[in-house]
C-alpha cells in the first residue's frame, strides 16, 4: 500500500511538469516570461501534493494493519490527488483566458482540494476508529489537522463560493 501510494504521489508531482512548455508568439524570453502561470501553479501544486505525501507518510507509518475500507479510501484519496494536475493546468491556463474560464478553474481546483482534504481526513479518522494503528504512536500534527478540519473545510467552501462570483480572488487564495 504505502508503495503505490508513494508512487502514485510522485507520478501525480511529475504530470505536474508536463504543462511547463514555451508557447509562441513571441521571443524565447517573451514566452519563458508569459508562462508565469503555469510555473506559479507548478510551485504550488508541487507543495500541495508533497504535503500531502508528509501527512500521508506519517499516517501510513503510524499503521500496524490496514482493512479493505482503509484501502478503497487511500484509493479514492489517490485517485484525487492524481487528479490535481488536471486543475493545475486549467488555473494555469484560465489567467489567460478571462472571468469565465478562471471561474471553472477555480472551482474544479476548489473542489478538488477540497476532495483531498475529506479523504485525508477520512483516512486519518478511520484508522483511529478502527485501531488500526500502532498503540504507542501519537501524533502531534494529526491532531492539530484535526483540531483545524472545520475551518479549513469553512475556508475551501467559502472559497469555491466565492470562486463563482469573483474566481481571480479564490485563485489567488488557493495559491496563497
């Protein structure tokens, strides 16, 4: 488990790079300046998902056994952070395009955070339900991510909402 998930994480930081390509018109320079975008996404999204392969990591190495259920959710919470270089791209893209398309972007990017935040909860909480981890470990980090669910669960709805109505203000807070 912990190797396909580490695989998948890396495989999903490396789709992250695909998009980073000099676009014509324009000199090479020209080009290389216009791109910003996607390298800011790429930062970004970069250390989104290596937090989340610390966080997961940790969880993982907490464990003693895991069930069925724990492996469906590490699946799904996988298949959403394979998923982000597709919002990645379309925020990218979006600061080029105008209201209507940074609007989509922000939301599919909203909604995927937010996705990957659930799961990682999910997970973190169903291991702890289902003593599915090691009697002596305690974490400190995973309690205060637990202690800041709420909020930050606030903060992502709040934020897709307002992704709606002004998206360059909820995109920048995403990359904030």
């Amino acid at each position: 488990m912990e190797a396909l998930s580490d695989g998948v994480l890396a495989f999903a930081m490396t789709l992250l790079v695909v998009d980073l390509a000099l676009r014509p018109p324009g000199s090479p320079l020209h080009q290389f300046l216009a791109a910003w975008p996607a390298y800011l996404t790429y930062v970004v999204s970069f250390l989104t998902i290596g937090s989340g392969w610390i966080a997961h990591n940790a969880l993982t190495d907490s464990l003693e056994q895991v069930d069925r259920i724990f492996l469906r959710l590490n699946l799904l919470f996988l298949m959403f952070v394979a998923f982000l270089p597709f919002p990645t791209h379309l925020v990218g893209d979006a600061l080029h395009q105008g209201t209507a398309a940074e609007r989509v972007a922000a939301v599919v990017c909203g909604l995927s955070l937010l996705a990957i935040r659930l799961l990682y909860f999910a997970l973190a909480t169903y291991s702890q339900a289902r003593h599915l981890r090691q009697a002596d470990t305690e974490d400190a980090d995973m309690k205060e991510s637990g202690r800041k669910f709420r909020f930050v669960v606030a903060g992502y709805l709040a934020t897709i909402a307002l992704g709606l109505f002004v998206p360059t203000i909820a995109i920048v807070v995403y990359l904030a």
